[in-house]
C-alpha cells in the first residue's frame, strides 16, 4: 500500500484488483460533470479522482441518489473528495466507481485548504453527507497532500461546463460525449483527433475507424480500420482484391486504395479486442502510435500503459448517431457510389484482356515481329487516309462559303409539293367526356383541377415582403386524367425487391420518401437496360431466397410511373395537352390494384391478373404500345390508344437531389437553370387514394 495513503484506503493505481468489492478511496477531483436528472426521479452526478499514484486521467466516479442535495457537492477541480464503501466495477475495459446504498462521502473544497499542511492541529471546513463522520487528521493531512499535488491555478478557472458553446470548439464537450467515454486529463487533455488521411510517423492520435478486419497471432492482434481519407503511405490494395472472378488475388472486405489502417493491439488490448472487437464494428482508439512498419508503410501500435497496466484503450462505438460515425458514414457513401461506377468498366475490361489472351495463340519471335510490322503499316496506312479526307473537307468547306450558291435537291422540291398539295388535317369532333366508371377516387365532393393548374406555380411574399417561387408545395388534387404512356415497358418489372435497411440511414441526406423508397429507387432505369438488370436479378434470386446467413426471402413492392395528360382536351385532338408524370408505389400502388406484390417473373398468375387491372386503367394502351415497338401498326398506334378517362388523386411533394432532372415527358422536370432555382429540390407528384374497382 502507498506509504501517504491513510489507513483502510486504497490507492487508486490499485482498483483494478479489487474489482467487484467495496473500498475506500480518497483523490482530488480532475473533471466533473453538474448533477443531473437520472432514468426516473433519480440524480446522478460523474467525476474522475486521481492521487499521487495515477497518471492523467483518474477513476470515473458515478453517484446516484434520489435527491440532487444528497449527491456530493462538487464545485470546481482541485476538491477533495472522501469516498467510503463505493463498489469497483470494470465497463468496456476500464475501471468504474459506483456508488450504493452504503457509500458515504465527504468534500474538502479547495478554497478552504490552505498550500501547506499546518505544524500544529489540522482543521479544514468540509461538505458531508448523510451519515458521514467527519474526516481524521491522517485523511485532512492526505486532503493537502493531494490538493497541492497539482496546479491549484486550475481550481478557481475549471467549472463544469454547461453551454456548449463556451467549450473549445476543437475539444469535445465533456457534456456531449454520449458513445464513446473518452477520458480527458487533469490538465485538460487536448483533442489529438485525426483523419487517416493526416496521422504522420511518431504521432499519437484519437482514431474513429471501422473495422475491415481482426488477425489474432501470438498474443497480438492487427485490427483494420479505416475512416475512408486517403493516405499515400498506406498499404495499396488494387483493384481484384475483392473480386473473385476476376482476380487471384487474396479477397479483400474493405476500401481498394491506400484507406486502410493497420493497428498492432498488444496486451491488454489485444485481450478485449478478441473477444468483443467484430468486424464492421466502429471503435474509438485512444493514443494510438503511428510509425513505419518494416516495409516503409504506415501503421498503428498501443502498447501497454506502464502506469496503468490494465487499462484498455479501445471503446467500441455501438451508438451511429456519434457526429464521427456520421462524417465516417458520408465518407462510405460518397466511397461506394464512386467504387460502383467503376466496378463495371473494371471488370469489363479485366475479363476482354483475358478472353483476348486465350483467344490469340502463342507466336514465335519472327511471327511476333511480322504482327508488329504489319500494324504499324495499318497505322500509317489510316493516317494516310485521314489527311486526305481532311483535304477535301477543307475544298468542299471553300464551295460552301459561297454566299451566291444554293442548292435544291430534288427531294426537298418533291417534299415540297406534297406538302402544297395535300389537304390540311380534320378536327375530331369533340365529344363530352365519360369518366371510367371503374375507377374511384377518394373525397368525391372536392372539385378537380386541371394539370395546367396543379403544375403551375405561383409567387409567393414573404414576411419580408420579398417575391419568391418555392420548389414544391406540399398539396394533395384531384384530377380528370387519362394514361397515354408508362415506364417500365415491360408490367412484369413494376414490382422490385424492397430496398434493405442500410447503415447509411442514420444520415439525414440518405433518407428516402414517405414510402421507403428513396430517390435513386424512384428513378427506374431506361427500356433499354431493363430486360438486363431484370436478368441480372434472376441470376441472383435463388441464391438471395437461400442466403447462407439464414435471413428470410426479399419482400417485394409495386413501384411504376404512369404519364397522365388532361383529360378536358379529346385524345385525338392537336391541341398541345398538359402531361405529368405520376409516381406510384408502395401502399398507395396495392389501394389502386388490390394486389399483392411479388416477383412476377416467377408468378405468371399474378402476372396475368395485374394486366387485367391495368387494362381497366388504361384501355388497350400497352397493345398499342406493343404493336408500335413492333411496328406492325406504325405512329398511329399511339394516337388511337382507346382508354376512358378517370380522376385520381394527385399528391404534390419535393425531394433533395443533387442531380439536373430529366428534359421531357416528366411535366416537372427541368434544366440545370431550374435546379439551381430550386435549390437542389425536385418537385415530384404521387398516386394516392385511387383504386380500381
């Protein structure tokens, strides 16, 4: 026992062997937090204690009590703080103090001790509380002893902090720091917080990674973390680490690129790391060392404490909503989108180059030098060919300045008098509108709109007395419309596997519509390349329904877009007709088709009973559109699309979008002008309360 510690107390460097017991321990307090309302009617109020036997940071003190008057009354750093019967407990690899029933506690305030011990009788004025006994001459002589220990200049300037914005805003607030218990030190520890991106040979630092992966060997484990910055001194891993078809290279879970961290954990944080540390778990790492490795790469270490020996420096961050773990998150999104557009022409290329090399037979030296002369003859052979077409671009561009030239040819003069000749174009009569009678629309007694109106926009003031035009307004209409087009082309693609829950969802800008389908789900992809993703899809359906971890088959759910014109101005007239593009999905798509969603390409039933609702919806419209694909019926097929009328309810709402919408045939789209007008929100319009009968 430490020779200045009084009778029956423990030093504090000495806890972590009587965990799980109840002591007595005497210590000047380094940091300490005002009381505070607790789960319930309880209080609580935390600070840390060291003596002359600690290093920095102390013990963490947590007092619970029913009332705020019976908590101990800590007023500034540099109290003393007499501590009876409080239990020791371990939490997350570092030793905690908890108070109970039974603890008693006293505090000699630091103005009331003086700097040097008394020769004579030592008095000093102390706060008790409920049941203690007043302090011993040994345990005030140890309160001195402690007190001047350390700078006593911290004591009248070291308050609890309460505002947020009196902290240093490089430092966090002890206040704030809900997932990870970063301990500060006596002298107010700075923030040694860094990127992987800045971490440099002999610095310790603060890391906040993800871990990509753990290797245990002989008492030591190598964790992998990253943050997803870039550093030029890191380990590269190319591109075929984490392909497998493509590459025999080792499969690698993380970022490609120099964005991993390798960190050597040696006892006792090699100990909790193999056995509570998982992969894509997201740690804290406290004072960790940075230096070269042996290859000249750079890399991580944390050692043992030597003054605090079963200390553990790894914190495991469970909360996602830590500011860090949002920067990390932005930083991984921004990551796989860029990764995902370059994995294709990767693997793309990666496979040409093989198909190419197994194709082409092994040549001799004098055949392999016969190919090269030959292409180099072909090369020169085309540049020959370019300067002389450029040649008589060069005389034929001399012809055409002519101002007094002009040519006609023939087919403009037959075009021409065709055009003379032929008689103008017949009205359709216009006859009164007759709304499908199989089609309901919710709140019958408000009065339709026209699309001209509902996609107009008006100037709004403000209170400043300022014109503006919002982006969107969120209002709900009603319409008389009738279909002419719909994406995707094919009825067997309007349901889609329900988007998972990702862990970028904590992320305010990664939230999707109200119903869970987000703006990159909303934007199907071209007629083009349906017919492949939806192949894709079906390569990889059964091993998704049979997924080795055990989680049951993909939900699915109706998403298609239904392109709506007035239905006041008659189909076959030549009037220019408003048209709007209406999205439909999720539970407002099963109120309209009474149906369940599900894979139709393995459902044919349900297949066939989703082009029986549609049919009610919009006529013989996909007939037409199927017999113009295949150009049996030519451009009148679309003109003649025979499809009664309706009213639907239309719902108006905005999206964040950091894309230029589409140009035509979206009735609400726009070019790059309109997006900056809107301020990065897209307007958008939703089917609800319409269903077919």
């Amino acid at each position: 026992m430490y020779s200045k510690c009084p009778q029956g107390f423990v030093p504090i460097s000495s806890l972590s062997s009587h965990v799980n017991q109840e002591v007595s321990v005497i210590g000047v307090v380094t940091d300490f937090l005002p009381p505070a309302r607790f789960k319930g009617p309880d209080w609580t109020c935390n600070f840390r204690l060291a003596d002359e036997t600690t290093y920095d940071d102390g013990v963490k003190i947590r007092y619970f009590r029913p009332m705020e008057s019976e908590l101990p009354q800590v007023e500034a750093n540099g109290d003393v703080v007499i501590l009876q019967k409080v239990k020791i407990t371990e939490w997350s690899g570092m030793i905690v103090g908890l108070s109970s029933r039974n603890t008693l506690w006293t505090v000699c305030p630091a103005t009331s001790i003086p700097e040097k011990v008394p020769t004579g009788r030592i008095k000093l004025k102390c706060i008790q509380g409920k049941g203690s006994s007043p302090p011993t001459e040994e345990q005030m002589r140890s309160a001195i002893e402690l007190c001047n220990s350390r700078d006593r200049t911290l004591s009248s300037t070291s308050q609890a902090t309460t505002d947020p914005s009196s902290t240093n805003p490089t430092q966090p607030s002890v206040a704030n720091r809900s997932t990870a218990d970063i301990p500060s030190s006596i002298t107010g520890r700075q923030d040694k917080f860094a990127l992987v991106k800045d971490v440099k040979d002999q610095m310790f630092c603060d890391l906040v990674g993800q871990v990509i992966k753990t290797f245990p060997s002989n008492g030591v484990v190598e964790l992998y973390i990253t943050d997803y910055t870039s550093n030029g001194l890191l380990y590269n891993y190319p591109w075929g680490h984490n392909d497998d078809e493509t590459s025999a290279l080792p499969k690698w879970r993380g970022p490609l690129g120099k964005h991993t961290l390798t960190v050597s954990l040696f006892p006792p944080h090699s100990y909790y790391a193999q056995s509570n540390v998982v992969e894509d778990q997201y740690v804290f790492l406290r004072n960790t060392r940075i230096k070269y490795s042996q290859t000249g790469k750079l890399e991580g270490t944390l050692h043992t404490d030597r003054r605090y020996p079963d200390r553990v420096d790894i914190t495991i961050i469970r909360d996602t909503n830590d500011d860090r773990v949002k920067d990390l998150l932005r930083r991984k999104l921004e990551y796989t989108k860029q990764f995902s557009r370059q994995k294709d022409a990767f693997v793309s290329l990666n496979q040409g180059q093989k198909r190419k090399q197994a194709e082409e037979p092994k040549l001799s030296k004098h055949q392999a030098r016969k190919k090269r002369k030959k292409q180099r003859e072909e090369e020169a052979s085309k540049k020959k060919q370019q300067l002389t077409a450029s040649d008589d671009d060069e005389e034929e561009d001399k012809e055409n300045s002519d101002p007094y030239r002009v040519r006609i040819t023939p087919n403009v003069k037959e075009r021409q008098s065709n055009a003379a000749s032929s008689p103008p174009p017949r009205k359709p009569p216009n006859k009164s509108t007759i709304l499908n009678e199989h089609i309901r629309a919710s709140d019958p007694d408000i009065p339709t709109r026209s699309l001209t109106s509902i996609l107009s926009r008006e100037a709004e003031t403000t209170p400043e007395g300022l014109s503006t035009t919002l982006p969107f307004s969120n209002i709900k209409s009603r319409a008389a419309v009738r279909v002419v087009d719909f994406y995707p082309r094919v009825l067997a693609n309007f349901a889609v596997r329900k988007r998972q829950a990702s862990e970028f969802d904590v992320l305010s800008e990664f939230e999707g519509d109200s119903d869970s389908s987000s703006d990159d789900d909303e934007r199907l992809p071209p007629d083009t390349d349906e017919e492949d993703n939806r192949e894709k899809d079906d390569r990889n359906a059964d091993r998704s329904e049979t997924d080795d971890s055990g989680d049951e088959k993909p939900e699915w759910e109706w998403r298609f877009k239904l392109v709506l014109e007035d239905a006041s101005v008659p189909s076959r007239s030549t009037e220019v007709n408003e048209r709007m593009t209406l999205y439909v999905g999720g539970a407002d798509a099963e109120f309209l088709l009474k149906l369940d969603a599900c894979d139709l390409r393995r459902k044919p039933l349900q297949l066939a009973a989703l082009g029986e609702k549609l049919f009610l919806l919009w006529g013989d419209l996909q007939e037409k559109m199927n017999a113009a694909i295949e150009g049996t019926d030519g451009e009148e097929g679309k003109g003649g699309v025979r499809s009664m009328p309706f009213v639907c309810c239309i719902k108006e709402y905005g999206i964040r979008s950091s894309r230029t919408p589409r140009d035509g045939g979206d009735g609400h789209g726009g070019g790059e002008s309109e997006q900056e007008e809107n301020h990065g929100w897209e307007r958008r319009f939703r089917m609800f309360g319409t269903t077919i009968l």
